[in-house]
C-alpha cells in the first residue's frame, strides 16, 4: 500500500490545482471515439511543469505523447473491468471522504476554534464546581426545576456561604463530597467544551451563572489562573506509608536514608530499583511517563515535579496520600507553538462538542443555498400518522403508505418521498426524545431529516460544485486503476520473467560495465603517528587482525577499518588511491589519514545479470512499458486534432 501512495503522490505531484480552469474546452484528441479534452491536459501540464526532471517532458509534442499514453493505459484499465474490483472501490471511496473534509467544513469556524483552543492552552485555570444533574433529554419541567435549583444555590453563595461546603453538601458530582467540587488545574480540551468555556470566560474569584452541559447545570468558581506549564518527564523513588504491620513513620525515614545516599553519590536509578516501592516504575529506575498539570491525582506531586530545574534535578522528601517521595527531574517541555499545535488541536476539534459548530455553520450555508418548498398537504398526513406510541418505542411506519409515497420535497434535482421520511421518523425512535407533543417532535424531526439531506446532497455533488475537487477525483481514480494495470501487466511481470529478462539483458549487457576495480582493505584514523605505524606494519605484510589488536580496545578505536571490492573513482577509496597491487603512501582527506593495501585488480569488464540486476530490471520495465503502448496504440484509435494542439501550444505559451 504505501508504494501505491508514492506512485500516486509522482503521479498526481503535490500541488493541487488552486482554482478551476475557466477558458472554454475543446477535444484535444479522443481514444475510440471518446474525446478527451484540452482544459485537462493544459491543467495537467501546467501543474507537473515545476515536478518534472526530464527536461524533454516539458516539450509540449513529448507531453502530449505521455498523456496519450497515459489515457490509453486508463482506457485498457477500464477495458479490463479493474475499475470494478471491490479493493479499488473501497480506497477511492476513502479518499473521496478524506478531500471532501476540506470541503465540508467551515475553514472560517475550524481557524476560529484552533485560535481560542490555542490561546487558552497557554493558560491554566484552577477551577471549583457545584452541579445539578439534568438529563439532555430531560422533560423542559425537570430542566427548569434544575436550573432554579442552581440559580438558588449561586444566590446562597453570593449572600456569604461558602462554595466549597455547599458544594460539599449539594453537588451531585460524588468527588465533590471529598474535593469540595475543586477539579484541580486543567487547560483547553480537557473538559466538555460548554465547561471550558464557562470556566475560561468566569474571571478569577467569580462565580458563574449556570453553565449548561450533558450532565447538567455547573456553578463555576475560578480560583486562579497561571500559565500553562507545559509537560514534564521525572523520576521518582516512592516508599508507601499505609503498609500492613509498619509504622507510619519508618516510611519518613526510610526516604530520608535513601535521601542521604543520594546525596552521598549514589545512583538515583538504582536506588530506584532496588528500594522504591511504586511497582510499576521500579524496574525502569523510577521513570514515569511524561505528563501536565491536572494529570495526576496528586496536586503536591505536580508542584513539587515542576518546582526543579537543572540547577536543582532532584527533590527533597516530600509527603502525598500515597506515601513519601523523591523526584528527579529528566526533562521539561514547554508549550508547542501555535504551528507545531495546528494539525493536534484540528484533530481534537473534531473529535470535542466543538464540531457540532463547524456542522452547523455549514448547515445554516446549505439551508440558504438550498431551500425547499415540502408538499404541505402531504406533510400534515405525515404528521398525523406519527403518534404518541413513538415515545414508548412502540410506533410502527403505517403499513398502508401507498397515500404517502409521493414527493414531500426537492433538493436541487433530487426528490424525497413521505415514505423515506416515515422511515427515518421511525429510526430514531429508540433514541428516545423528551420533545413533547408529539406534533412538535414531528416538526423537529423533519428540520433535522431536511439538514441531513442538504448535507449529503452537497457532499454527493461536490465535483459538480468545485471543478477543482472533480479534477483531483479524476486524478485519483486514474491513478489507483493505473497502479493496478501497472502492476498487473509490467512490474510484476518484470520480477518473475526470467527468460524475457536473459534475453533482454543479452541486448543491454554493453551498458553495464565495470570499470577496474581494486580488492582493498582501508585504514583511516586522526592520528597521523598511529597511521604511520600501520603503514609500517601493513610493509612487513603484517594482517588486519594484528593491526586492529595492536590500536584497538573494547572502549577504544583508535584505528578504523573496512574491506570490500570498489571502482576506480569509487567514494569509498581514498583519493589518489592507484589501480594496483600494493600498500599506498598516507592520504588525508580532512581530519582523517588513510592508508590503502590493495590485494588484487579486478579488470574492467560486462557485468553479469546478477550484479546489474537492479538497474537491469527498471530498464526492462520502461522497455516493457513503451512496448505496452505501442501495442494499445493499435488496440484502440488515437486520433489527435492537430489544429486544436496548435491553439493549445499557443495558449500556453502566452
């Protein structure tokens, strides 16, 4: 598979075509009758002009040849029916959904959320909560009464109680009971986004007004905000203080004993190993996984991670509900940049509640550019026919729909019948809804059915809509039934040919030659005075075992060296080194000096099919490849409007 991404990344380069080509089109030339037009080839030119190597590829007359090639190539692709293979469906359907992103999306709102979600990452609030639970789906009467039940707390609050035992006594949040509703220091993407922004937007010491999300109704309190301290990887040694049968305070002095042997010198990872009584981190010396603000349960451990530099790696003892600790600082990682941020908040924006307002910016353009006019008369049977049955999950679609099976509405070209609407009613049904009565779910329902539509209508035209999008969708589906083809009728031909390939190689053989090449051992150190010394010992026809015994330890090198076979020129051979038996002189090329002992000489000569193996079958693919279309050029009828070639010459040489 990701040989099919580089040949298509080679084929289609990698700049797309900023906007539609706008100049009338002519037939450039057409392939049993079916024409091919001069926008495309000027696109395609002008695109590969800055990609392309081969200097005679930019020649218009060679170009049009490869393009005529390359359709040709298309055309027998689609002759062979690959177009219909379920693998080649599957991977253009996956593409088409990954371009159509840039396209169903609102850029404008995307940019807008990167810009706020950045802005807050560089800031981290520390956080209190009070929360009244309501139910997205809760009766309007359950949602009032739990909204005034928060209005009543926050006027408690604003009278002089406190928050933390309020929150306490009231927040049905269960930690609140023990965290007296503090959540700690968090930063953007790390609540529901409505809680972030009700957090973010509560200045310092403040209380919010109710703040709506899925669970329920929030009272915010913002007790600080600091800036975001990036992440940090420690070390730690841990000694737990509520082991079975030991005292609470062996454990203190426990770590002030390992505390000393730290500061006599030892080892802060073997100590680790050996004495720290966190499992999980021992054997890997007490490494943790790198982590931020807010994400570990215990606030000291962060302050205290945080609170070293290089200056000072490593805590003193310190105590958390877990036991005793010293920590060791391994590195800090300050924010990224905005850049460096770009692509992960785009994905976590896409995954967070925020995408709902990127969907219903696009939503609230289509409704505009796609209104609808529903058969009333039609809608009310519709509407009736929808009963109260549908909040138990006991409501059928009629079974008589014949009276319903007409047009309820249009887009663009397309129409929707009562009967699809009935179904879809039907679908989300055991979805449940608090939308009462029944009559006004029914109005709700079809708005969301309506919005569904536009926006799969849309997304199936947009090659219609953009040219651009329809150009690259081209591009692509040409592309996978090309690869396919290739492989099929060249490449994997090339490999397992061997017969064609002898005797193609017996035609070539001229072209792949040796020059002479020297069998070689090579000697290279900074130390002229020990290269001299191996000069001297390579003279008395000592070997390369003495000489790498004589200068070389096991924590030491003084001495490099390397044997192979290499042509005359080869950048493997010291500069100057002769073509002939013997120990060359010293050389030196920068800080290193070389001495060369040549073995034997290896005349120039034909390679055998084995040493240009390589090279040898990339030939017999283009050889294959130029006979292929020579041969598809008398299976199917090219014929080139040489008249409209001239216009097209014309026009992209302006």
């Amino acid at each position: 598979m990701k040989l099919k991404h580089v040949f298509l990344g080679l084929l289609m380069g990698f700049v797309l075509v900023a906007k539609a080509q706008t100049s009338s089109k002519e037939v450039l030339f057409t392939i049993d009758d079916k024409p091919f037009y001069t926008d495309e080839f000027i696109r395609v030119y002008n695109k590969n002009l800055d990609l392309v190597k081969d200097e005679s590829q930019k020649d218009l007359n060679q170009y049009l040849e490869l393009f005529v090639g390359y359709k040709l190539k298309v055309t027998k692709a689609n002759k062979l029916g690959l177009q219909n293979n379920t693998q080649y469906q599957t991977e253009l359907k996956s593409y088409r959904t990954q371009l159509s992103k840039n396209y169903t999306s609102d850029s404008k709102v995307t940019k807008e959320l990167v810009d706020e979600g950045y802005k807050r990452l560089l800031k981290e609030v520390n956080a209190s909560h009070i929360l009244i639970l309501a139910d997205e789906n809760a009766a309007p009467a359950d949602t009032l009464a739990a909204y005034n039940k928060t209005m009543g707390i926050r006027d408690r609050i604003l009278k002089g109680e406190d928050f933390g035992a309020l929150a306490a006594e009231l927040s049905q949040d269960p930690s609140a009971k023990d965290n007296k509703g503090n959540l700690g220091y968090f930063t953007s993407f790390k609540m529901v986004y409505a809680f972030e922004n009700g957090a973010y937007k509560t200045p310092v010491g403040s209380i919010s007004m109710p703040v709506r999300t899925r669970f329920g109704y929030h009272l915010i309190k913002v007790n600080d905000v600091r800036d975001n301290r990036g992440e940090i990887a420690v070390s730690h040694i841990m000694i737990l203080k509520n082991k079975e049968g030991v005292a609470v305070e062996n454990a203190k002095a426990t770590i002030e004993d390992i505390y000393q042997k730290l500061q006599q010198g030892e080892k802060f990872e073997e100590l680790a190993k050996q004495l720290s009584e966190d499992k999980s981190s021992a054997s890997k010396g007490g490494v943790l996984n790198r982590f931020a603000s807010g994400q570990l349960s215990s606030e000291e451990f962060e302050n205290q991670a945080f609170s070293l530099t290089k200056e000072n790696p490593i805590s003193k003892p310190f105590e958390t509900n877990f036991g005793w600790h010293i920590v060791k600082l391994m590195d800090k990682y300050p924010v990224k940049t905005y850049d460096e941020s770009k692509a992960e908040l785009e994905n976590k924006i896409s995954k967070d509640d925020r995408s709902r307002l990127i969907t219903n910016s696009l939503t609230e353009k289509l409704r505009v550019k796609y209104p609808i006019q529903k058969d009333a008369k039609l809608y009310s049977a519709l509407s009736k026919s929808v009963t109260d049955a549908f909040f138990e999950n006991k409501w059928a679609v009629p079974t008589d729909t014949n009276k319903y099976d007409k047009t309820l509405f249009s887009i663009g070209s397309k129409n929707f019948k009562g009967t699809e609407f009935l179904d879809y009613v039907y679908s989300k049904q055991k979805g449940g809804s608090a939308i009462r009565p029944i009559s006004k779910l029914t109005n709700y329902l079809f708005d969301a059915y309506v919005d569904e539509k536009r926006n799969q209508y849309y997304n199936d035209n947009l090659e219609v809509e953009f040219p651009e999008f329809s150009a690259v969708m081209d591009e692509y589906r040409d592309g996978l039934l090309l690869f396919d083809l290739m492989d099929k009728e060249i490449w994997q031909r090339s490999k397992s040919d061997t017969t064609g390939l002898k005797a193609f190689y017996e035609t070539q053989k001229d072209k792949h030659l040796w020059k002479t090449r020297v069998n070689s051992e090579i000697y290279s150190s900074t130390d002229l005075s020990k290269m001299k010394k191996v000069l001297s010992m390579l003279k008395k026809k000592q070997t390369s075992k003495d000489i790498k015994e004589k200068f070389n330890t096991k924590d030491n090198v003084s001495v490099m060296f390397y044997e192979g076979i290499y042509e005359d020129g080869a950048d493997a051979l010291p500069k100057g080194t002769k073509m002939e038996i013997g120990v060359s002189e010293i050389t030196n090329k920068g800080e290193y000096y070389y001495v060369t002992n040549v073995k034997s000489v290896l005349p120039a000569g034909i390679k055998t099919l084995e040493e240009c193996r390589g090279k040898l079958v990339n030939d017999y693919q283009q050889y294959l490849e130029q006979n292929w279309v020579n041969e598809l050029k008398k299976e199917f009828t090219v014929k080139v409007d040489t008249a409209v070639f001239e216009k097209v010459k014309n026009q992209i040489k302006k």
